[in-house]
C-alpha cells in the first residue's frame, strides 16, 4: 500500500476530529479530513464510504483512500469507495497549490450560525485571527457531489483563503498541515459557540474583541525575549507523538491519545 506516512497522518486526523466532538455521536461518520501527498502531490488521501463500521474514530491507516485531483479514486480498500464529497477536497486543492490539508466537518454551532447568517466575531484568543476577517457563507446545503459544486466551494473559500462555512452543512478548513486545518475547525467551532451564547444574550451588536485589541496582543514580543524569562532562545521542541507529528504542546497530545491502537 502506498504512501504509509501519509495515510497514518490522515488517519490520525480523522480520529482527532472525533475526540474533539466534531465527529461524533450523531455525527460519527460525517465529515473527513485529508491530506495531498507530499511525494505526489496531484494526489491526497482521504477517509471514503463503505466500510463495514463507518465511524471516524475508529478507522486506521490502511482504510484511507487515495484519490486524484479529480476525485477520482486510485487506491482502496475492497468496497470501499471515496467519501461522497471528495469533490469538497479535489476542487481546492486544485484552485489552490499550496494548500496540504482539507477538513470538512458538521459542528453544530458552527451550522447554526451559518443558518443565521451571523457574522462570527473574535470572542476568545483561541482562533480570533481565523474569524477576524468575515468567513463567507456558501449559500447551498447539499451535498458536495459534482465538480461545479465542489468549484462553488472553493470559490467561496477564496475571499476568506482558510475557512468558508456550508448553509446548514458545516464548514470547511484547509491549511499547510494537518494540524492548522483540523485546529483551525475546532477554533472555529470554538468562536461559533462563543458568538451563539453572546447573541443570545445580547443579540446582533453584541460586544467582541476588537481588532485594536488583537493588533496590541500581535505587537507583543515573544515571551522568551523578555529578560525575566532569561532565555537565549525559543524553547527546544522535543519529538513527541508518532508519525511525522512532532512538538509538545495539544496537538501532540491528542495524536498520541488517538493513535496508541495503530
């Protein structure tokens, strides 16, 4: 099988979703995260359909996918078949180079301010730079099955570049790695919670973190140059976690949770 790095990578991702609650529960089986192949990158690996349990949390390495730009399929499992909207992922990967990871998933106050049609403010520090700048809305809820639906998509994606939200569907995150796209969906869903709960009490207007306030956060030097701190130098990043995952630090953490039955 080829490509074993990568499919691992995809696999764990996948899983992260779940441990995340963005794939679980009513939404075990939907949503997939994929990856273009370094060594071939007309090329990515996803999670497909038609697996004897078809739950994100438990699928491994060798039940991932591989599929062209086109959404064709050029490696699978028996019976198994490409995710319904690999489209999703073969259209922006073909609109844009230089994005190496696609999420989509279905979290839930991400859809409902979707539906909304609230603009999502920063609230928290976590994912604020993410929903700084507006996050368009592709105006359909169906499924993402054809190539103009999948080129509705990625259009839609290029006034924001990382995050575009699905009318009732969801929303989509791409990124240079696994790790920013599949974070920046939890940071999403993080910012979309947050902005629910200020609607509610405060409706349209409510207050938010202004960008004067993220500017000063963004002007700040890194921790390690301030003299109290007495450091030559950023910390090492010690290998942590399987894989090509390395680093301390929640990512790491949640790879090695997730991947100690691989």
């Amino acid at each position: 099988m080829q490509h074993e790095e990568t499919r691992w990578q995809v696999a764990v991702a996948n899983r992260i979703l779940s441990a995340f609650g963005l794939a679980s529960e009513l939404t075990a089986s939907l949503g997939h995260a994929s990856m273009r192949v370094p060594e071939a990158p007309d090329s990515f690996l996803i999670k497909g359909r038609g697996y004897e349990l078809d739950i994100l949390s438990e699928l491994g390495p060798e039940d991932m996918v591989l599929c062209d730009l086109e959404g064709n399929k050029i490696e699978a499992p028996d019976g198994v078949s490409q995710c319904y909207e690999v489209k999703m992922h073969s259209c922006i990967y073909r609109a844009f180079p230089e994005v190496q990871s696609v999420v989509h998933a279905h979290p839930r106050f991400t859809i409902l301010m979707s539906v909304l049609e609230k603009r999502l403010r920063p609230m928290r520090n976590e994912g604020a730079r993410l929903v700084q700048k507006e996050i368009p809305i592709y105006p359909h809820s169906k499924l993402i099955l054809t190539d103009e639906d999948g080129s509705g998509v990625a259009d839609t994606l290029r006034a924001h570049g990382k995050a575009a939200l699905l009318k009732g569907h969801g929303a989509v995150t791409t990124g240079a790695n696994l790790e920013e796209s599949v974070m920046s969906m939890v940071q999403l869903e993080e910012q979309a919670q947050l902005n629910a709960w200020a609607f509610s009490l405060m409706g349209r207007d409510h207050p938010y973190t202004s960008d004067d306030l993220l500017a000063e956060a963004a002007a700040q030097p890194p921790f390690w140059q301030i003299p109290h701190f007495g450091m030559q130098g950023p910390p090492a990043r010690a290998p942590f976690g399987g894989g090509g995952f390395r680093g301390h630090g929640l990512w790491a953490y949640y790879v090695d949770k997730v991947s100690r039955d691989l």
